[in-house]
C-alpha cells in the first residue's frame, strides 16, 4: 500500500500542544513482550568483495542464512564500516538470477541458449577445448582477463596451459594505467588499488575529478571525512558537480579534458612565485632546472583560456596550496582513462605533489607496509608440459607488438596486460590468432569503449569461457560458463595487503553454497585434473590452499587471525584532530612522535629517514630522461581535447554512484532501490537547443547506434554545457538479470576507444553523441 | 515549561553533518538488520539531499534523519491502543507488534517522517536505536557503518561517551524542528575530527 508521506520540512505543531506532558508512564508495560537481545547463531569471517577495496567483516548467520554484514572493527583498513554496496551483499548472496550450475551453449553466440551440465561434464568440455587449441595454434593463443580475489588461481591455470603473456587485469588498462604509469616515471612507484592518499591528516586537498564519495571506496572516504572535520580546505575539479562537489569548499567546473592546463598553472604560479618547497626538491628531485624554463609558458591566464577557470582564482589556489605543504596534496583521478593524453595529466599531478614535498609525509602520500604470509605450497608451473612448450615457442607478446611504448611502461604492461588492446589483437587476429579467451570476474562487454566491436571479437575465437556469479551479457557469448561461489560461501586464499596499516584477513564460508557453485581453485583444478595437470593443483579447491599458507604461520600469528578476523602491526597511531583549539605544528608533531615508536613508519621522509626512488636517477624525476631517450615528452606537455565536428553533439562522459560497483551490481535488490536506472544529464542550454525538457524519455545516437532502451533526460546545470553525463554499467541486455534488464544506457557502447600513447591505457571520453527524444 | 524526563539512560545520537558524505551504508545497514520490507518507502532512517543556491553557488547538503526518539513524542500520545510507547529507563521510543492495529496515527502525528507502516509485520515499525544491539554490546547498525564518522551514538549522562564530548565541543548544536517542541534526543552538529 502507498502512504502518502508528509514533506518532511513542512511544519507539523502537533506536539506544541502537549508541552506540559512530559511524563513517561507506560500502562501496557504488562502486556508487551519482553525484548531480546540481538545474537546471530553464528559470526564467521570475510572480506567484501562487492568491489575491490575488500572491507575486512564479519558474517553474522542465523538458521543457516546470513542475516547481516559488518565491518569487522579490528581491522585498521575500514574499522568496522561498511558501504551501501558491502552493506548489500547478503542480496547478491541471495538473487535468484544467479548463475546456479554450469552451462554449455547450444544456440548462437550471443543467443544466451545453453544446456546444464554437470561439472564433471563441464571440465571435461573444457579441458577438450583448451587441448584443441593448444594442439592447432599452441599454447601463446590463449589469453585471460580477470579481475577479483580469485585472480591467483585462474592465473595458474593459465600459465599451467602454457598462456604466456597475453592476459590482462583490466584495473590497469582501462583504469588507473595512466595515472599509474605518470607517478612510476615521477617516483618509481605505481600508485596502485589501495592508494596512499593521507587524507585524514591533510589540510588542503585537490582533486583532480577524483570523486571520493560516489567512486567510493571505504577507508579512502572515511580519511576524507576525517578531513573535513579537521577543517581541511577542499578544492574540487570536475566538469560536473558531484556529491564530492557538494564537500568540497571550492567546486570548480572545468572544460572537459582540460585538467593539464590547469595543473600546469597551478606549477607555474609555485614556479615563479618561488613557493616550492626548496629542501624537499633539492634532496630528492632531479631536474628542476630544466622545468623551470618548461613551465613558463603555462601562465594562469593561459590556462584560463583553456579550461574556464578564473587565473586569479589558479593563483589563489596553488599559493593557499604552498601554504601548508607538506600536510597538502594533489590528488590525481583513479580511473584516467580519459583522452588519451592522461599520462601528461598524471605526470603533472606527480610533479606538482613533488614540488609541495609531501611524498611519504602526513596529509600527502604514505608509504604502504605490507605484512609478509607464507605462500601455499604449491609445484612450479614452469614444469608444466604446456608450459614449457610455450618456453621454446617463444612467441611475441601480442599487445606489444601492436603498440609503439615506452620500455619501462612495456615492462609494466608485461606484468598486468593491456585488456583494450588484447581485445583489438582477438578482434584483428593480429599479430598471430589469439583463439581461446578467459574472462573471470569482469565483463569485456561493459569494460571496452566502442564495445560492439568486443562481440566481433568474440566471433573469431574457438572458445570463450567466462567464470562469473551472475549471468551478465558476456556469458550469453560464452562457449561455457562456470558458476562461481559468491565471497560468503568460500574460502580463498589469505590476503596480505600493502597499505598505511598493514593488515592481513582471511575469507570462511558462512553458508554453504546457495547453488550449484564452486570457488575459481575448485574450478581450476577439475579442468587441470581433465587435461593430466592435476598435480600442479595439489588443493581440491580454496580451502587447500588457505590452510596451506595458513598452517605455515607463525602459531601466535595464527591464533590471532583465526580469533579475530584479521591481523595488524599495532598499536596505531591516532590522525591528527585539529577540531579543537590546536596548534597544528604540535598536532602534527604529536602524531609523528607516535610514529617513532610504531612497529611500521608510513612517513619516513618526515621522520628523518633515507629514502631513495626506484626511477632512473634513484630521485624523483621531475624531468624523465627515460622518456626521453624513448622520443617522448620528458616534461609534460598539453594538448587540448578533441572537439565535435556537428553542431548539437556532445562530449559523452561517465562515471560511478555510490551504490553501484561497476557494471557488476545493476541486480542486486537493495542497491536498485537507491539506484536503478541511468539518466542522461545534460546542461539546460543543451537541452534547449535540442528542444528537451527535463524528464524527457530519451536515447543516445552515434552514427548507426542508438541505444535500445530510452532514459530521462536530467536536466542540470551541474554538467558543464557542452557535454553529457550517465553513469556506468547500465544499459543492461542480458534476460537473465532481470531486475536491470533493459534499464538504462550504456557508456561502453558509445564511449572512445582510443589509447594513451605512454601507458597504452584506455582512451574513453572522446566521443560524441547526440541525443533524441525517444 | 516542559522539562526533559530524567532517565538511568540518555541515549542520543549526535550527527556530524558536515561528514555525511551521502553514501547510504546506513539506510542499507539498517534495512538488513531488521528485515525493513524492500521498497523506497520503508525505511527507518534515511539520507536527504537538500539542495539550494545561495549567491548563486550551489549548496549540497546531506541530512540523515531517524527517528528523535522525542522526549515529548506526539507518535506516542496519539496512539489510541497503547501500542507505542516510551520507555522509562532510557527514553527509547518503541512500538509493540501486537497492539498496533495499523491505524497511523502516529504517522500522521511525527513531525519527521520517522514511521513506516511495515505491511509484513501488519503494524508501525520505526528506529529502536538499535535497543537489541546496544544489549548485546553492539553499536547501532547505521553508526556503526557510518562511512563519513558523521553518526555518533552514546549516553548523555555519561560525560565521558562520545555524543557528550561531541556536545560539550560543539560550538553551536541543533535539533531538527524545535518549534514543534518534541524534545529530540537526536542532535546536529556542523564539524568535528572526533569520531569513534
Ligand atoms: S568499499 Fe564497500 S563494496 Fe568495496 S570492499 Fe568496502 S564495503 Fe565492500
Ligand atoms: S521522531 Fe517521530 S516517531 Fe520518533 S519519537 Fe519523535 S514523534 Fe515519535
Ligand atoms: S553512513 Fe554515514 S556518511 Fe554514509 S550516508 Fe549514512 S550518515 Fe551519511
């Protein structure tokens, strides 16, 4: 039944009446039941993995059915908290949709007609598949993608059938590549999933369209909070005011692709106003100097000229920046995947960040420690007969035979894979067929720009076999696909993660599985048992290989993580806490004393230690002579956006809500009622040129696509004229997903494909599009 | 004049509004932990998103309500069966299942939208600030996932909790609509460090 609810702001007297009433005197008191205090049945153990951030919690389990998550509050990654999407995924545990037993297809691809199998079958389908392709065009043609806490287990598989070096984690790719690679030709150091971001102990923070609290990951936000209750000055940049907009204390709306000028002006003003921090970049950069002259020309009113934001304000900006360097910083987007000159950005970030010197101190970037666990027992893969077939083959590595990179960014891509291009080398059959495909955990259909070209893709393979919980687009083209056990029904391996607290948890089921459904050791193993490479899988599934590390423990370690859930080096130290009346020098100085006495330093620099860089020089290179040597910039340079050619035709950019992971989420029943469908958001001059009001149904037009499913038109003057906003992973296709069948429009569908030429990383926002009334 | 009751407990929640970073772990916490029906209507606390401009800057901000657990509580003096009630010893504000004949009165009479009628249950059901959890030594569901630290939960009469240091701290505190004199023991803060 609808209740029709009463606005909540509208003044309601009914209690003024009653002001002299203020006994509490209740007269049923003998009629009601007594209370009972909540206690589960059962609390086991986990991580989340409703996105990859991988919140330390507890299960709480009652008959047998898991009734609640929670953080675990022993843990120093998230404290106890959870997010909407963590809070969510007993719904996840639960949806009927799910992937309930293996499936063979029988239609055509993309049909999504299968039959049910048996695993037994289903190994043997797929050892048989695997065995043809390696005895046709060997073992090089197989390739993998993966994303997800399972990512060690079909990754042996994969070396064990002898794949060499055409896989992908697509984090990288079509992520964070550039960003990543920016910061390694700067300081050596990838920047990584769980980034060093101090921002609890920051008091003045930029973001560069990093949208902390939509594109959210636990701990990363509740540091972000921390700041804004110490009062931490926040300037966010993005062409479209975000909830992160709405904390920030400056939002400014900047032209889209246009971040490099801006931070390029915010380098000249330190430059030329001398406000850099003169010890730092002499003990620790290289080639300052040669910046110098190399920055004049970004002046703030040039900047201004390119991005819309005022030079005076850019000035006031990176002089109130200086101001409280080191405790300030810079911090670069997560998913850079933008215009394909993310690498100049990233690198502009990075240098900008070196000239405040906050590297390795409190409020700018940490350093990670990470808590050494054993590994499970387990043979060498190199033994294996495919393996070492692969070795004499010898053949090129695919990705990089089709692109033109840097050599340090080519031995970053030999480690995590270019997925974008890996894709275009299936698509093209070049250099050499690639023809059997892996993707575990991760959808090419809603990951690749311009993703129609992935179903052409697909066409050329022999086989296509996707592991994943649910049956998203992707499985409707596999050959087959394996039902995975959700994060609550499984072991997994033990996870030791680098960060700011080192910690290490583990994952326990809490409930058998729901379904039909085994873990990715449990699914490896049977394929490797059908092909005679059981012995290389000496666990029958997760549970093996978590005791294996687990039982190599120290005993007292162990004790520890089994009683609580997780271990740390403790005790940690407190976050600065400027709310009160506080000196922040002594703040600061409070906590780094505690530090000192802390079994693990994230400040080094600030606490006097010798600290040198993993880069070229052995400093932070500001100018990159590798770069250089390679024919690139060795300073970054900008290059403004591309631009329509038709009139009416808008930028098409993306992004995340809070309650959404990704494009793996879209069914899951508590997150569809904070969020179930995308809307086109368009600036009111847009819309009236193209006559759309607000609510519109509409759809999206690139040459012959257009999208299948029509959404609202939002109307909104928080996305900058000019350019239009939906939010990932909508548009959704598959039948078998019905909760978001048909909702929404797909970015992947619309967006670029092109390429960063230095990390080779996805290129996503360069296209355009209009938009119709449906 | 009326005066607040005097209880063994002064539960309160004191919420840091300035750290709410609208994410919504609360609402779903609070949905999981007590099986609050699926639909956007039933909810025992929520996060609003208020928007105005002001200068011509746009203003963003995030509110999380529940219920106050009204020290003067309209839901319970309109309540013909007795249903809801006040609790003595720590002023919660509870509805008992059974006696509820799904009248809404109570409804109609909270100034803050803190009451849903729960179709499953066949009665009113609302925020208990999680009385079976603080039983058992747990936290409320929504602070204790609090993503942003912006909710905060303890004992007002104990000056050492953290909603008593919170308070004393604040340079300036406020309850949602004193005008309807309900008397909340849900209080607003704009920014603090502190969190627990
Ligand atoms: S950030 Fe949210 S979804 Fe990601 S691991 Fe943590 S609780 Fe889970
Ligand atoms: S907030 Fe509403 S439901 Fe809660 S005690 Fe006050 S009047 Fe009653
Ligand atoms: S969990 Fe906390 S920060 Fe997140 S929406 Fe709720 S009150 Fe706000």
């Amino acid at each position: 039944m609808q209740i029709k609810r009463r606005t909540f702001l509208k003044g309601a007297l009914a209690g003024s009446a009653l002001l002299s009433v203020p006994l509490i005197f209740d007269s049923k008191a003998q009629a009601r039941e007594e209370l009972k205090p909540y206690k589960p049945d059962k609390v086991t153990f986990n991580f989340c993995e409703m996105c990859f951030w991988n919140c330390t919690e507890k299960v709480f389990v009652n008959d047998g059915k898991v009734i609640k998550l929670e953080g675990n509050d022993k843990s120093p990654l998230n404290w106890g908290k959870l997010c909407a999407k963590g809070q969510a995924g007993i719904k996840t545990l639960y949806d009927d949709n799910r992937l309930k037993t293996p499936l063979i297809r029988v239609g055509e691809r993309g049909e999504g007609k299968w039959k049910k199998v048996s695993w037994e079958e289903a190994f043997e389908f797929a050892a048989k598949k695997f065995k043809e392709v390696i005895d046709k065009y060997g073992p090089e043609t197989i390739a993998l993608e993966m994303h997800g806490t399972g990512e060690p287990g079909i990754h042996r598989l994969f070396e064990v059938l002898g794949g060499t070096t055409n896989f992908a984690i697509p984090a990288y790719s079509q992520c964070t590549g550039s960003r990543d690679i920016g910061f390694y030709y700067t300081f050596g150091a990838a920047l990584g999933g769980h980034e060093p971001y101090d921002l609890s102990n920051s008091r003045y923070i930029i973001l560069i369209g990093r949208n902390e609290t939509e594109s959210l990951h636990v701990s990363e936000l509740y540091h972000f909070a921390k700041a804004i209750g110490n009062k931490a000055k926040i300037v966010y940049v993005d062409p479209r005011y975000t909830h992160t907009a709405a904390k920030a204390d400056k939002f400014l709306q900047i032209k889209p692709g246009t971040d490099t000028a801006f931070v390029l002006a915010l380098i000249n003003v330190m430059v030329t106003e001398d406000l850099i921090n003169h010890d730092f970049v002499e003990k620790y950069t290289t080639g300052y100097d040669k910046l110098k002259p190399h920055i004049v020309k970004y002046t703030p009113q040039w900047a201004e000229s390119q991005t819309g934001i005022k030079a005076d304000e850019i000035i006031q900006i990176a002089r109130e920046i200086s101001s409280f360097a080191p405790n300030c910083i810079i911090v670069p987007p997560r998913r850079s995947t933008r215009y394909g000159f993310d690498t100049q950005l990233s690198r502009a970030i990075a240098i900008a960040n070196a000239l405040l010197g906050n590297w390795f101190q409190p409020g700018g970037f940490f350093k990670a420690n990470k808590i050494k666990v054993p590994n499970a027992d387990m043979p060498d893969v190199e033994e294996s007969k495919y393996a070492q077939l692969a070795q004499q083959r010898n053949a090129a590595n695919a990705v990089l035979s089709l692109t033109n990179l840097p050599n340090t960014t080519q031995e970053i891509v030999g480690v995590l894979g270019l997925d974008n291009v890996l894709w275009e080398a299936i698509r093209t059959q070049k250099p050499y067929p690639i023809k059997a495909m892996i993707s575990y955990g991760t959808n090419p259909l809603f990951h690749n720009g311009d993703s129609n070209k992935i179903k052409e893709a697909i066409n050329k393979l022999d086989f296509y076999m996707v592991v994943d919980i649910l049956p998203w687009e992707h499985t409707l083209y596999a050959d087959i696909v394996f039902p995975e056990s959700t994060y609550l029904e499984k072991y997994d391996a033990l996870k030791s993660i680098s960060w700011k607290y080192p910690y290490v948890h583990f994952r326990e089921p809490a409930v058998d599985p729901v379904y039909d459904t085994k873990d990715i050791w449990a699914i490896v193993h049977g394929i490797a048992k059908h092909m005679g490479l059981g012995e290389f899988f000496p666990y029958k599934d997760a549970k093996g290989v978590f005791f294996s590390s687990l039982n190599q423990m120290p005993k007292d370690q162990r004790d520890k993580l089994l009683k609580d859930g997780v271990i740390s080096l403790g005790p940690i130290p407190e976050d600065v806490d400027l709310s009160g009346d506080i000196d922040p020098k002594v703040a600061y100085q409070k906590m780094l004393d505690a530090y000192k006495k802390a079994p693990f330093n994230p400040y080094p620099i600030a606490l006097g230690e010798d600290v040198s860089f993993n880069t070229g020089s052995g400093k932070i290179d500001i100018y990159c002579e590798s770069l250089k040597e390679g024919g690139f910039d060795p300073l970054p340079t900008y290059t403004p956006p591309n631009k329509s050619k038709k009139q009416n035709e808008f930028r098409l950019v993306f992004g995340r809500v809070a309650v959404h992971t990704h494009a793996r989420t879209q069914d899951n029943e508590w997150l569809l009622e904070h969020y179930d469908d995308n809307s086109v958001w368009i600036n009111p001059k847009d819309a009236k040129a193209i006559n759309i009001k607000d609510g519109d149904k509409v759809v999206l037009v690139k040459g012959n696509l257009k999208s299948p499913y029509p959404v609202k038109a939002k109307v909104t003057d928080k996305i900058i004229e000019g350019t239009i906003f939906i939010a990932h992973g909508w548009g959704r296709f598959s039948p078998y997903v019905t909760r978001c069948y048909k909702k929404g429009v797909s970015d992947a569908e619309f967006c670029s494909n092109d390429s960063d030429p230095v990390s080779g990383a996805a290129a996503f926002l360069n296209s355009f599009v209009s938009v119709e009334k449906a | 004049m009326f005066e607040r009751p005097k209880k063994e407990k002064n539960y309160a929640m004191v919420i840091v509004q300035d750290r709410c970073v609208d994410c919504k772990a609360c609402e779903v916490a609070c949905k999981a932990m007590w099986e609050v029906p699926d639909g956007k209507l039933n909810y025992r606390t929520k996060v609003l998103d208020i928007e105005k401009i002001e200068n011509g800057i746009r203003k963003m901000t995030f509110m999380p309500i529940l219920c106050n657990q009204c020290d003067n509580p309209p839901c319970v003096w309109v309540c013909p069966t007795g249903a809801s009630y006040k609790r003595k010893s720590d002023g919660i504000v509870l509805v008992t299942p059974n006696m509820c004949i799904g009248c809404k009165a109570c409804m109609e009479a909270c100034p803050y939208d803190a009451r849903y009628y729960n179709e499953e249950l066949g009665a009113v059901d609302k925020c208990t600030f999680c009385l079976p959890r603080l039983e058992s030594g747990l936290e409320p569901a929504c602070v204790q996932t609090c993503v942003g630290g912006s909710r905060n939960f303890g004992d007002l009469n104990d000056p050492n909790s953290i909603v008593s240091k919170l308070l004393k701290e604040a340079t300036n505190y406020w309850v949602l609509k004193p005008e309807d004199g309900t008397f909340p023991n849900d209080f607003y803060i704009s920014n603090s460090a502190k969190t627990e």
